[in-house]
C-alpha cells in the first residue's frame, strides 16, 4: 500500500478488493485498470466517475490505467470523439500510460481467437435472423431453444467465417455466436453473439474489416491482452461477468484479469443516456455537445466548472454497490466552494439601471481599491473607476418598497460597495410607458469606503459600475435542463417534454466593469452578489459573453447544515 492509503483511510469495497489482492500477492501486486469508452459520444458526468476512479485507484496504488477506445462499432463512431475524449481526461487531471489504446488494435488476435473458438467446438456461425435469435433466446422465465444451426459441422462453421471476414455475406445474414448453455438462468451465456458483419469504414483500420467483434467478446480480450488487473465496470455489466469469465476461461489466457463492478452516477434533473443526449443535439433542442446546460465534460467546462470540483464531487459521492441517484445541488455546491477560493472578484450588472449622482463633480472619476478575493490574500487588489453616472440592478430599487425590502427606494440611503453612501432623491420615469429610466440620487463624500463619520448605519450594499467606464457584455443565464428531477420517469409523456423552457436566458445590454472587458476564454469569476461566471468561447474583443456556473445560492450547505 502506497502512503496515500492509510489505515485511518476509510476505504470503499473496490480498494478492499485491491489491498486484499496485494495481501495475498495476486497479480505479482500489481495494479493495472483501464477506462474504456465506446467513442459514440462525448463524455458525461457519470464518466467522469469511473475516470476518477479507475485512474484514481491507480494512482493511489503506484500502478498504471489505460486509456482504451473501444471501438468495436464502427457504424457509430467517430474520430471526434475519439479526440474530445482525450481532451476531457486530460482535463480532468489524469494521463494514461503509455499511447492511446483501441479494441482495433487487437483485431487480428480477436479473430484468430474465434477460429480456435469454432476448432473447440465453443463457437458456430448461425444464420438465423436477429428477430429469430431473440425469439430462440426464450425469457427470463422460460429457457432457450437451440438453433438449427448449433451443431453445424466445425469445417462449416470455420469456411463460413472466413467467408464472412472475406465480404460475400451481406450485413445481419449470418453471425458468429459463442456455444455455451441455451438453457442458462443467464440470459447473457444463451450461446451470445461473438462477431456479426458489419460492412462500414473504420475510423482506424478503413475498410480492412467487415466483421467485428461484440463488446463483450473484445472486452476480457482487451483486458487480457493488456494485462488489466482490476476491469472495474459499472453496475449493469454485472450479469455479463459470467461471460467474460467464459471468455477468458475457455481461451485459457496467459493473464486472468478480474471484473469488479460498481454503482454508476446518476444524477438528478439531467439524463445520462448517450441516445438521448445525441438526440437532443441532432435535434438542436441544445447549441451541441458543449452546451452548457449538458451532463456533457465539455458542457461542463465551458459552463465554468473546474476539475478539481468535479474531482471533489466523484469523491464525496464515493463508490458502492448499490444504485441511487445524486443530488445535481451536490455538485453544484463543490465547484461553488472550489470557485469561492480561487475565482477573482468583479462587479457586473446584469439589468441596469442609471443613477445620477447630483452633487458629484461631472468631469472627475475615481480609482476606488477593490479587493480581488477576499478568500485569497495573494490575489491582491485592483483599481475600478467610480463616476458621477452609475449603473445599478434594476431589482435593487423599488419605488414603493415591500416591507423587509432595505434596498433602494425614494428617500432611503443604501451603501455603494467600496464607494460611497448615496440617498435617491427622484425618480425620472419614461413619459410614454412610465417606467423608471433613471434615477437622481446625492451622495456622502465623507463615507468614501467605510462608515459615516457620524455613526449612522445602511442596511443594504449594492454593487454597481460606472458608466464613463462600462463595457457591454452579453451575458447566458443557465438553469437546469430538465423541469423535472427524473425526465425519465414519466412512461405516459416524452422526456423532451420536461425540457426546461427557462434553462437559458440571454441577457444583451449588461454593463460590466473593465476588468472584464478582455478575460481569456474559460476564465472564471465571481459577479459580487450575483453569481460565479465563465469566460464563453463566443466572446469577442470588447464583446465578452459570460455564462453563468451557478448562483451564489448554496441550497446543498443548507441542508448538509441542517443535518449537523
């Protein structure tokens, strides 16, 4: 055990497994795992956590995991995929060992694999149709019946593969299955398809092939091959393990990896399906794989969202073994205390509304010392111009305030964060739809960054910018996609329906201070009052777009605060 597993460590049933192998010596104590995504999609949150996991085991362990496509499908997948995926576990803070690995890599020894299948008598080829293999397969209830082609002669079986390797066979003609029990309570051991034919370019081998491998015929394989110690898997293969024993078994293997399998993340008010999250891009019900509303590493980082929050959010959740659903307010509370320490400070106003200040000179402006992040004494100070027009929210006045309303309003005096005190003295509205456009206020000049000399006290700061120096920015709102916790659920109703209408708001007209004007892309940062915020690729010189991360709003502390 390496030092950053100890005994006072708590350890998850996973690690137990791994210290308990090294124990006893299994494996030489090696540690060895792999993170093998299909490249059909982009990666999503619940990647995420195996990625944390099975590089995170390794890591702690002083071993090594595998970045392996498993592109065995090659009608689905893409080399954009095959390069986002690289990029978001990257991102996330994990290298591989070695190069990039792929299920086509090992091709040729997966099919010389199943010719030795078909010598043993383990594996026939079968023309049954789809529709008839499943029909033959019987139910949980009721076993299976054996093909008419189950006991095919080996000579047969063997030329008709390597006439379908060969192309003279058109797709879903014929299959090569694995002969073990038709009669199994597994339904997963009733003779499973090993290769079907497939007449598709590859994004890497072209058109070499025209039969590939199922996945669970190439994963043991793949393991096997690479010398995968722990093939961790999440919860759903874990009625699969049975065959990938099979596999291994019968091949007899020089290396007998071990399937371990674990809960996998869900998370409410999204989807983690990648059918449906491809469908809502190729319906453009989303801007693409990087929306930031999306489950999606890319939506998540370009929401704002840093890794080491997503980090944080795969280890409180932890690994188990049974199914439950995430809380999406943990998660957003993790990149809310992670921004809190690292994300500078500034003042935007989103709706703004014109203040005047009567009794400041017209031609002055002042450098007011602003502190960039009070959770961070090293991230120092900057200078942020203050002028005699100013810009405030427009939900921070009220012409006739609600009680407990200690903001603006006709009379009422409130602070002007490090600036001044300011009294609104009138209000000017529109003569057409009487609406408040601006309004005329005086300020203290003595209470320039701190109290009234004379003792008295305000009950609200509001933030705000100075129009002589204001830069215009657009700024996306984001909320959650979903209206409902679990879109899902509802098997009377279409999951799109659920789609939030107010997911995305885009405000145009937002004044901002200068500090803002020029952040690169990605750049993250706290609007006082308002929210944390990201940098959005669509900015442009002087044209920043931020899109929201999350509010300032900690409903997950609550809670958590509640229960202690």
């Amino acid at each position: 055990m390496d030092s950053t597993t100890t005994d006072a460590t708590p350890l998850d049933f996973i690690r137990e497994i791994i210290v308990a192998d090294r124990e006893t010596g299994k494996h030489g104590g090696r540690v060895h795992t792999r993170f093998p995504p299909e490249p059909n999609g982009y990666l999503h949150i619940g990647h995420a956590k195996a990625i944390c996991l099975n590089f995170g085991v390794a890591q702690e362990f002083g071993g090594r995991c595998n970045l392996r496509m498993d592109d065995t499908n090659p009608t689905r997948e893409d080399i954009e995929y095959v390069e986002s995926i690289e990029k978001d576990v990257a991102w996330l803070g994990f290298r591989w060992h070695g190069e990039v690995l792929y299920a086509a890599d090992y091709f040729e020894q997966m099919y010389a694999y199943a010719e030795r299948l078909i010598t043993m008598d383990k594996a026939y080829v079968d023309d049954l149709t789809a529709d008839e293999i499943r029909a033959h397969r019987g139910s949980l209830t009721e076993p299976g019946t054996d093909s008419p082609y189950r006991n095919r002669p080996i000579e047969e079986s063997l030329d008709l593969f390597r006439r379908m390797r060969a192309g003279e066979f058109p797709d879903g003609s014929r299959v090569l299955r694995a002969k073990i029990d038709m009669a199994s309570p597994n339904i997963n051991m009733r003779d499973p398809a090993l290769y079907r034919i497939r007449h598709a370019r590859h994004h890497r081998t072209g058109d070499a092939w025209c039969v590939y491998p199922m996945y669970d015929y190439a994963h043991p394989i793949e393991d096997a091959l690479e010398g995968i110690t722990h093939s961790l898997c999440t919860l759903e293969f874990e009625d699969h393990r049975p065959f990938y024993d099979w596999v291994i078994d019968t091949l007899d293997t020089e290396f007998r990896p071990q399937q371990i399998e674990f809960a996998r993340l869900n998370v409410n008010y999204t989807l983690m399906s990648k059918r449906k999250l491809l469908q809502l891009v190729a319906e453009g019900l989303v801007s693409g794989w990087d929306d930031p509303r999306m489950p999606t590493i890319g939506g998540l980082r370009r929401r704002g969202f840093t890794p080491e929050s997503i980090r944080d959010f795969c280890e409180r959740i932890g690994v188990a073994k049974k199914e439950n659903v995430v809380d999406v307010a943990l998660l957003e509370h993790c990149v809310r205390e992670d921004l809190n320490r690292r994300a500078p400070r500034a003042m935007a106003v989103l709706r703004p509304l014109e203040v005047v200040i009567e009794n400041y000179p017209e031609d002055q402006v002042e450098h007011m010392d602003v502190v960039n992040n009070p959770e961070d004494p090293a991230a120092g100070t900057r200078k942020v111009p203050f002028s005699r027009v100013l810009y405030v929210e427009q939900d921070d006045f009220r012409e006739d305030p609600p009680k407990k309303f200690f903001r603006l309003a006709p009379g009422r005096e409130v602070r002007l964060r490090n600036a001044y005190m300011i009294s609104c003295r009138e209000v000017v509205k529109d003569a057409l739809t009487g609406a408040v456009v601006r309004l005329l206020c005086t300020y203290d000049p003595a209470t320039r960054g701190g109290d009234a000399p004379d003792g008295r006290k305000v009950k609200a700061t509001l933030h705000w910018v100075a129009a002589s120096d204001a830069v215009d920015g657009e700024v996306r709102l984001y909320d959650r996609l979903f209206s409902v916790a679990d879109p899902s659920d509802d098997k009377e109703k279409d999951w799109r329906t659920f789609l939030n209408p107010q997911s995305l708001e885009q405000v145009q007209g937002c004044k901002l201070e200068p500090s803002l004007a020029s952040l690169p892309e990605g750049s993250r940062v706290q609007f006082e009052r308002l929210g944390y915020f990201c940098v959005d690729p669509d900015s442009t010189p002087g044209a920043p777009v931020f899109n929201r991360t999350v509010t300032l709003k900690d409903s997950w502390a609550r809670i958590a605060a509640r229960e202690n």
